[in-house]
C-alpha cells in the first residue's frame, strides 16, 4: 500500500515535470492539474445557496428553507430538483462547456465531473443510477462521444453512484435547439427519447439523477425525465455543469 502510494506520488510530480499545471480555462501556471487561477475562479459564477429547490436558479436574497421560485410554481418541471455548477452566462462557464462539447476536450470531463458531484452531493446522497442524456446515434457518429456520458463516468468515480448508459436512448434526430424559444424547444423534444424495453427493470423503482452539460429551458431533460418516470423510476433529478438563469 505505501509502496503503491509513493509510486503514484512519483508518477504526479513526473507528470507536473513535463506538463505544468495550467488553469482550465486561461492557462495561466496553478498549483495542480485540474484547477482555475484566482481570476478565473472569481469569474465562474458558481451557483449557491440560495437558490429554487427545484429549479437551482439562484435567489437575490434568502427566501427561507425549501423556497421555490415563480418559474417552477408556475410551470413545475416533470423532474423533481435541478442542480448546477455556474451560470452560462459566465464567460468561464460557458467556454469550458463549449471546449468539452465542440472540441474534444476530453480531458476536461474528470475536473468538471468533480465539480458536478459537489454542486450535486444531495442529489447523489440518495441516487442509485447516474443516466446521461444520449445523443443521436448520427450525432454521435458525427462527434465521435457524448459529453453528457463523460461527465457522468466522472460523477460516478467521485461519488459512486452507477452509471446506466444503455436504458435511454435519443430517437428523434432534434435539430439544434440555439435560438429556439421555450415552447419550440418543447415541441422538438416531443417524442425524442424512449426507454429500451430490455432495460426497464434497470430505472423501474429508482432514484435516477440525469446528467447534462447544459440546462436551458429544461425541454430536453423534462422530456427525459417524463420517459424514465412512465417507465417507473421513483424519482428524477437533474444535474449539469451550467445553467441558463433567464432562458427565454
């Protein structure tokens, strides 16, 4: 054991030696691999109390235990709460998604994935299968992975919570969804997803929590969500490295 220890000591400080750890998103000189600098912490815009129970979206003030907002009162979502990282709004937030998602930065799954599992650690303390949103097959053939999928092998490391790739699958070819508005990005994810009958028994009576880069509107997770509870599944959470705060 301490001999093991000492080995994967050896092996990181090698690694520092011929790759430096940079920030995630600057690259400017950190002091370990998989971390930001001050300044690019400071401009994350990480999601924290207080926010909507179900939605996540950030409060101005605290509204008291269990306090929702007027979105999700008014149009309550088929999952039951929603968890976030940062805003998208936030320069940092947005440019890491869109690195993982556009250019095959890959890498950046672990550290995020680290992130989501702290930003999400209630939803997990009672999850029994992390269920990525899956792409289309053309669109995966096309990207060559789904960033949804990393981010929950990252998640289940930290956590230890399984992870169900084969139960939900993307049917629907969905054009993208940027510059849709709400209930157009409703209507395109009609349909979108089914549940594989072999793979039933797997979500039937558990706590499920769907794993995604990025929530918008909620269409394409409330869409998922609906097709894993008629299938059975007790509960539905939702939890993603960066949220929309004022989705049109």
């Amino acid at each position: 054991m301490r001999a093991a220890r000492l080995l994967r000591g050896f092996g990181a400080r090698l690694l520092d030696l011929v790759y430096p750890p940079v920030c995630l998103v600057c690259r400017e000189a950190v002091a370990t691999h998989g971390a930001l600098c001050p300044a690019c912490w400071g401009g994350m815009g990480f999601i924290e109390r207080p926010y909507c129970e179900r939605l996540g979206l950030p409060f101005d003030r605290d509204l008291g235990a269990g306090a929702i907002s007027l979105a999700a009162s008014a149009d309550p979502p088929a999952f039951a709460r929603a968890r976030a990282v940062a805003r998208y709004d936030s320069d940092k937030a947005r440019s890491l998604a869109h690195r993982l998602k556009y250019y095959d930065r890959l890498e950046l799954a672990e550290p995020l994935g680290r992130w989501m599992a702290r930003a999400g650690a209630e939803l997990l303390a009672e999850a029994d299968l992390l269920v990525p949103i899956p792409l289309h097959r053309l669109r995966l053939a096309a990207r060559r992975f789904n960033q949804s999928a990393a981010l929950a092998q990252a998640i289940s490391r930290e956590s230890a919570v399984p992870v169900e790739t084969a139960a939900l699958e993307r049917v629907k070819p969905t054009p993208p969804q940027v510059g849709l508005s709400r209930s157009q990005r409703a209507a395109n994810m009609q349909g979108a997803f089914r549940l594989k009958p072999e793979r039933a028994a797997a979500v039937h009576g558990r706590n499920i929590v769907l794993v995604d880069d990025v929530l918008t509107t909620g269409a394409t997770v409330n869409a998922a969500a609906r097709v894993l509870l008629r299938a059975g599944a007790a509960r539905v959470d939702v939890l993603v490295l960066a949220r929309v705060v004022d989705a049109a």
